[in-house]
C-alpha cells in the first residue's frame, strides 16, 4: 500500500505557516513492516535520495532474507512479548471509563456501534502509563458483522507531559484513527489525523496539523520471491 503524510504547522490564529508532505510505499514481509520513500512535497526524489532510499531498503531486505527459520521465529516471539509488555497498562482500560452506548450509526456502508467513554472520576491508575487514561475521553465505533473497530476518536480534556515534563500536549488536542475492510480478510488502518497543541522542553511552542492517508492497498503472495531492487 502507499502512504501520504501531510504536516502543517499553524500560527497562533490557526492559519497554516508552513506545509510538508511525504509519500511512501509501505508493505509487510515476515512479519515486518517496510517503507520507502517515493515522494516529498508532491515531487519525486532526486537521483541522489532515490539511491539512499534504495541501499536503506536493500540492507534491511538483505538482513531478513539471511535469517534462518528459527532465528526469525525467535525475533518475531521476542518482539510479540515486548508488544505485551507494552500494553499491559491497557488492561485497566475496563475501569478507568465509564461507557455509553450512542445511537447505532452506518459508516462506510457498515453498522456499528457507537460507544462514549469518559474517565471514571473514582479511578486510580495502577499502571504509571494509565495514569494518561484520565486525561482523555473519546469514541469508539464498532462494525457489528466483525466485532472489529472501525473508528476512534480521542481528545486530551487536560494538559498531558511526556518524559519527565521535556514535552507537553496542551487540552484539546484530537486524535482520529479509522480502519477499513479490504477484500473481507483482514482490517487495515486507512487514515490517522491529529490536531495538537505542544510545548517541546518547556520552550518551544507548536500547534500543527498531521494527516496521514493510506490507499492503493495490494494483497502481497506468499510465494512471491524478495527481489533486492537492483534486481528488478
């Protein structure tokens, strides 16, 4: 599939000051996730860039096509425990809302559920990471046929700081994240878009826009063999 990601900086009046974007080619093999970029600011990259791109993605092709079974087999278990570590703070999630079924709505031609969670004022974070539970309330929509999301949507309801106070999201700021069905097999995040408002090390200020759309999705065969792109 290919992404495209376009960042603008605004002013203090909301009006946009600067613009870039990115476009890139994105796809999984062994589990992994590589991209490659194609395009900057609407334009191709020079001869110069395309040659970096390319020996970059080479290397990690090369890198992986040299693991045995095994060795990959155990970074992938690795990497799955790490993952669980990781949201293990997530188990809170239960307890630290209060839910509200909404009207059911229709998105994408799909039902869904339509649910409302605000934190519960009584909670107590257990986990250091779910203390930013409190911070925000959201949406979620959920495809009734799949049991699988399809929409979230977050807000930041209070200031929120990151590492130690080196950065802060002022309230307000927006987070929406959607999914789509692709060929009735596996669900596939289809655009993200943030609205923020930061402080970076208590100095500088930055309010800004991120969009992020994912298209042109391809169905990558099993038995389709890895070529290095000198190759191609």
């Amino acid at each position: 599939m290919a992404e495209k990601s376009v960042e603008k900086v605004l002013d203090s009046s909301g009006r946009v000051k600067s613009s870039s974007s990115k476009t890139k080619d994105i796809f999984f093999i062994h589990g992994d996730r590589y991209s490659r970029l194609i395009e900057r600011d609407g334009k191709p990259l020079s001869a110069e860039e395309e040659k970096k791109e390319k020996e970059r993605f080479e290397k990690r092709l090369a890198e992986r096509n040299r693991e045995t079974e095994a060795q990959r087999n155990k970074r992938l278990a690795e990497r799955e425990k790490r993952r669980q570590q990781e949201r293990e703070f997530l188990k809170e999630l239960p307890e630290a809302f209060v839910f509200k079924l909404l009207p059911d709505e229709t998105i994408g031609g799909r039902a869904v559920w339509t649910i409302e969670a605000n934190p519960r004022p009584d909670y107590k974070a257990r986990a250091s990471q779910a203390k930013i539970f409190t911070k925000f309330r959201g949406k979620l929509w959920i495809d009734k046929a799949e049991y699988e999301w399809v929409k979230v949507e977050l807000e930041s309801i209070d200031t929120v700081s990151f590492g130690f106070f080196l950065a802060r999201l002022a309230k307000g700021a927006h987070l929406t994240v959607e999914q789509t069905r692709l060929n009735d097999e596996v669900w596939l995040p289809k655009h993200v878009n943030i609205r923020y408002d930061a402080r970076l090390a208590l100095l500088k200020h930055q309010a800004g826009e991120v969009d992020e759309i994912m298209y042109n999705f391809k169905k990558f065969q099993t038995d389709s063999r890895i070529l290095s792109v000198t190759e191609q």
